[in-house]
C-alpha cells in the first residue's frame, strides 16, 4: 500500500506511526499516512515562522508567479489527484451535474489562478501639505490550517492560496479521514515553494489541538464542524489568534408558489444531492407551498430515486458513499428518528446492501420544524420537504436554526423571491440556485455557520492585519 509522510521544512521525514485510509466505497484501507506527534507541529510551526521572514518580503510579482505555477503542478497531476480525490472522500469522479473529483481538483486550480491575481492595494486616506496617511494590508506571520473531510483537496486550497499569496506561512492538518490528497498536493508543491513556506501534519482532533493552542501560530483558518469550531475558538485565545470559521450549515431552501415544477426539480435534486449532501452550503430544508407540495414533492423523489448510487471510480456514478462510517450512523439516527416523528418516505430509506458507506438518496414529506432531521444537519443524502401556507410562516421556519450559512429562494418572479430572501439570515443568498461558489466572491456563514468570509478580495484581507502609515510634512 502507497505511505504518505508529512513535509516540513521541504523535507519529507519517517513517522515512527503510520495510520490507514479507508476507501469509503469498499470499507478497506488504499493508503497509509504519517501519524504527526506535537513535536511535528513544534518543528512546522519553526520551519513556517523562519520562512516567512523572507517569503512575507517576496515581491508581489513574485508570490503570483510561484501560486500559478502551483496552478499549473496540480494540472498537470490532474488524473492522479483525482483518483486519490475519489478514493478518500468516495465521491464520484464525474458526479451528479459534474459536481465530482474533476469539479474538486478543477476548481482548486481555478481558485490557485484567481487568488494568485488578487491585490492588496495601499488606500491612500490623506495626501495634503501637512501629511500623507496610506492604509496597508501586511501578513500576519504563520497561519495554521484545519481542513474536513468533504472537500478534502479544494478546501486545502481555499486556505492556503490566500493565506501564501498575503505573505504568509502555513502549517496545515487535513482531515484523518482525507488526507491523502492534501498530503500529495503540498509534496508537489514544495518543489516550486521555497522550504518551510507551506507545511504538513497529518493526524486527528488531538494534533488540530497542538496548532490552536500553538503559540508560534498567528492565525487559524478552520473549516469543519461548529462543536469543533467553538473548541477551536476556546482554544486560540491564548495568544489572542485571528480566526477565520467556516462551520456547519442547515441551509434552508423556499419554493414560492409559480414555479414551474418540472423545470425546478431536477436543480432542486442536484442541490439537496450533489456529493450526497455532504457539503456545507447544500439544501438541507426545502420549504415548499401547500399549493404546489405534493406534486413538486413527487417529481422530486422520482427523479431522485433514479440516481445512480455506487463506487465513484464507475463511470456514469451520480452519488458515492457517505465518506465515513460515523456520518452513515448520524444518517441512519436521523433516519428512524424521522420515521418515529411520522416522516413520509417519499424515497430512499435505508443503507445499500453492499460492502461500503452507501445510503439510498432519501426525501421525507410532513415533517416540520422540531424534527431533528429537519433541525439538524444530516450532512448526507437525506432531506425533508416542508409545508408551508404562508410568506411569514415560512421566513420564521427558514430562520429558526443556529445555523446561517447559506439559504435560497425559487420562484419565477425575481422580484418577489428577493424580497423573500432578503428576510432570511444567512451569508449567502441565491435566486433559483442554492451553494453555488466563485473564486472572486466573498462565502461564509453568520450566527452558528462561523465568521469571516473567504475568496475575492474580502477573503484575502483576512489573512492580513492592517497597518496605518502617516508620514508628517
Ligand atoms: P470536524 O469539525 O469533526 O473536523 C474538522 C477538522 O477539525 C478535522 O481535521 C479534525 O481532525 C479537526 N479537529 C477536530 N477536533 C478538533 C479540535 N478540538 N481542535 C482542533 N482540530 C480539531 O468536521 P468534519 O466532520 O470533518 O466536517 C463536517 C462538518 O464541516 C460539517 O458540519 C460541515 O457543515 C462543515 N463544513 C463547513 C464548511 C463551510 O465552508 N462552512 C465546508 C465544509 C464542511
């Protein structure tokens, strides 16, 4: 079986402890990993904060060349990354509307280009006789990075592209569950960095712990669950870290009553299912008219009892396995606690019968606020369709969550479904779509969901401090 060490300082050094990776979609181990100890993160954290001294005093110029050549490495590695992509996180390589390993390794090249781009302009604030004040944007020293396990590689870049293109240094810990990728990645990019600029551990809960409370470390960028985040959060204030949290969503989806339903359903599938609803923003509560309920809920759940469930690296696969055991559980939980509460199954319902983490796509009609399953985030391929009667009732369904990540109208008339969505309270809003991200926009979540945003020029910023220059005439 292929091992994969941790890089530090550009060097890839012997684990005295290896772990396995198991491939989701047969239960069995593909690869072996390094298991990082504390004194792993001691000695990234060292190599990170010696590199910066020279990496946060590259040129601009500089610092954009090396990230479109980490652009161009991950290209031309495309079909490798892509097969590790599916194995650790079982998601297909195609993939339901293409949201796959191909989408995963594609959209991290296009956010390494993009990022790679942005600027940090000085904002000249005074420039008269008496003195000349400008606004600068520095790096903030070595940035620790906490990635999950459902977009293993993408979300690896999304934390390290701004965080290196700002000036700074990263020491990152990916996912046990998914940590081939990312291990792969920084292997490859660590012949185009200099040494110490971009660092790896490999572990658990544990080693996220040693790089929060790390003293060396300036800020966290963290991606995962909000009862981690809030850890993590407890944790950073030691030294008083900037954090930046991107946590759990329940996002809530609201079908006004003209749309056409035969156009709307298969986007309504794709947004509940695409990598078996284990992403973040995906639609986890869809609120529908009683006007419309039924049908709309029956075309949905005949097109989702159609898509083609099985082993990622299969052609023609829409949706793989859960990518864990734990989170097949949680679904399974949330499963019979639906069917106890009166949930109507309108497909799916129960785990495939077959080696791996597989869930039949599933839909549940007459639940309502107070279910857990509409309560909590499954993160897997379950998802109940409300009833609702009016605008007002629905708005206070929408927000009645800690959660506030994402959340989506669907209506033919624009106007009416802004108005709607503007009352919903959330990060991200979007008219007849739901998740859909881009490199140049800011993403990020309110109340629970974190704080902070990513991408464009907003997410940039918060991998730098601000400082106020005045020179006196
Ligand atoms: P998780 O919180 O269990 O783990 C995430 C990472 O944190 C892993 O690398 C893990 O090893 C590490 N970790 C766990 N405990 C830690 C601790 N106490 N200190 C430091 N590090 C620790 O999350 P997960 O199960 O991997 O991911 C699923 C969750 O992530 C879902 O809730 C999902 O909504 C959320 N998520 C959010 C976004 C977003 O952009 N908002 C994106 C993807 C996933």
């Amino acid at each position: 079986m292929k091992q994969y060490n941790m890089i530090i300082n550009g060097e890839a050094g012997a684990a005295s402890e290896l772990a396995d990776v198991i491939n989701p979609a047969t239960g069995q181990p593909f690869a072996q990993v390094a298991v990082g100890t504390p004194e792993d993160v001691d000695r990234a954290v060292a190599a990170a904060a010696e590199a910066f001294k020279s990496w946060s005093q590259t040129s601009d110029a500089q610092r954009q060349d090396l990230i479109h050549q980490l652009a161009v490495r991950l290209e031309d590695n495309m079909p490798e990354l892509m097969e590790i992509v599916t194995k650790e996180s079982g998601k297909p390589m195609g993939g339901l509307n293409g949201v796959g390993s191909g989408m995963e390794v594609g959209g991290s090249i296009a956010w390494l280009h993009v990022t790679a781009d942005l600027e940090l302009p000085v904002d000249v604030i005074q420039d008269d006789d008496a003195a000349r004040v400008e606004v600068h944007r520095k790096p903030l020293g070595v940035v620790g990075s906490i990635t999950p396990w459902n977009w293993p590689l993408m979300i690896a870049i999304w934390h390290i592209a701004p965080a290196l293109r700002a000036g700074n240094t990263v020491v990152i810990k990916p996912s046990p569950f998914t940590p081939v990728a990312t291990l792969r990645f920084v292997e490859l990019a660590n012949s185009i960095l200099p040494p110490g600029v971009l660092n790896i551990v490999s572990g658990g809960p544990k080693l996220g712990a040693a790089i929060t409370n790390h003293p060396g470390i300036a800020k966290i960028v963290f991606t995962g669950s909000s009862v981690t985040g809030k850890d993590i959060m407890r944790s950073a204030a030691g030294n008083l870290k900037r954090l930046t949290l991107e946590l759990s969503g329940n996002d809530a989806g609201i079908v006004l009553d003209d749309v056409d339903i035969k156009a709307v359903a298969p986007k309504l599938v794709g947004a509940c299912f695409h990598n078996n609803g284990q992403t973040c923003a995906a639609l986890k509560r869809l609120y529908v008219p009683e006007s419309i309920y039924e049908e709309l809920a029956q075309e949905m759940a005949s097109i989702a009892g159609q898509l083609k469930v099985g082993d990622g690296l299969e052609e023609g696969t829409d949706l793989g396995p859960l990518q864990n055991k734990r989170q097949l559980k949680i679904v399974e939980e949330l499963t019979e606690s639906a069917r106890r509460e009166g949930g109507r199954f309108l497909c799916g319902g129960q785990p495939l019968d077959r080696e791996g983490y597989f869930f039949a796509p599933t839909l549940v009609a007459d639940l309502s606020n107070g279910s857990r399953l509409v309560d909590e985030e499954p993160f897997g391929p379950i998802v109940p369709i409300i009833k609702y009667r009016d605008i007002d009732e629905v708005i206070s369904l929408a927000n009645d969550s800690p959660s506030g990540l994402g959340g989506s109208v669907w209506a033919k008339d624009i106007d009416r479904a802004l108005e709607v969505g503007k009352q919903i309270e959330s990060g991200s809003l979007w008219i007849n779509d739901h998740g859909a991200i881009q490199p140049n926009a800011p993403f990020g979540g309110i109340k629970e969901s974190g704080f902070g945003v990513e991408f464009g020029s907003y997410g940039l910023e918060e991998f730098t401090h601000i400082q106020t220059v005045k020179v006196v005439k």
